[in-house]
C-alpha cells in the first residue's frame, strides 16, 4: 500500500517534469526560428530603383551581409564615402554584397549619379 502511493507520486512528479521539458523546448525553438528567419529575410537587403537606394538607412548588428540589388534600368554603384567598399557599376538585376565587421555609420554613394546617397548603421 504505502510503496504504492510512492510510486505513484514518482510516476506525477515524472510526467509533470515530462511535460515541462517538452513546452519550454517546443516554445523555445518556435520562438528562435521565427526571429531569426524575420530578421535575415527583411533587415539586410538594400533595393535600388528610382534612382534611390531603399531603405536609406539600413541598420544591421556587426557581422551582417547586406546586399543590394539593382532594380533601376540604369547602372549605379555602391560606394563608401570613405572607400572602405565600393561595388563598381552594379547592372539592372544584378546584386552587390558587403559584409559589415565593425560597428559605425557608413555612408555611401553612387558614383554616377551624385544625389544618390545613403547609409548603413551598424551596431
Ligand atoms: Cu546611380
């Protein structure tokens, strides 16, 4: 009688740390997945088109690849004002990459056309 009602006590206590283990994995990957994916997918791709860079100023965590892709019918460049990086002339549908390893504002520019301009925060 009395070895079992300890049993049963040990058999709870084993489903409820059961259960435990298996929420706060289940809530923990899901919430990982989904922050990850969100944050690769929309905060480091830069679109050029209307002669505009967009977003103009993108901010990104050291470490990020941000790429542009030219959606204009003319060429244009990524350049760093301060000739840390520079594209070259990118051609409509191409895309251009640059990984920021240090963190600080880089403002940049197309070298064809001079009103072209943006920035990359990095943090
Ligand atoms: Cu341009």
């Amino acid at each position: 009688m009395k070895s079992k009602l300890i049993s049963a006590g040990f058999l709870f206590v084993l489903w409820s740390a059961l259960i435990l283990i298996s929420c706060s994995k289940d809530s923990g990957y899901g919430s990982s997945n989904t922050n990850n994916n969100g944050n690769n997918n929309q905060s480091n791709a830069v679109s050029i088109d209307n002669m505009a860079y967009s977003p103009s100023s993108l901010t990104v965590k050291a470490g990020t690849t941000v790429s542009w892709t030219n959606n204009d019918n003319v060429d244009h460049t990524v350049t760093a004002n301060d000739g840390s990086f520079d594209s070259g002339a990118i051609k409509t549908g191409s895309k251009y990459s640059h990984t920021f390893s240090t963190a600080g504002t880089f403002s940049y520019h197309c070298t064809f056309h001079s009103n072209m301009k943006a920035s990359v925060v990095v943090q």
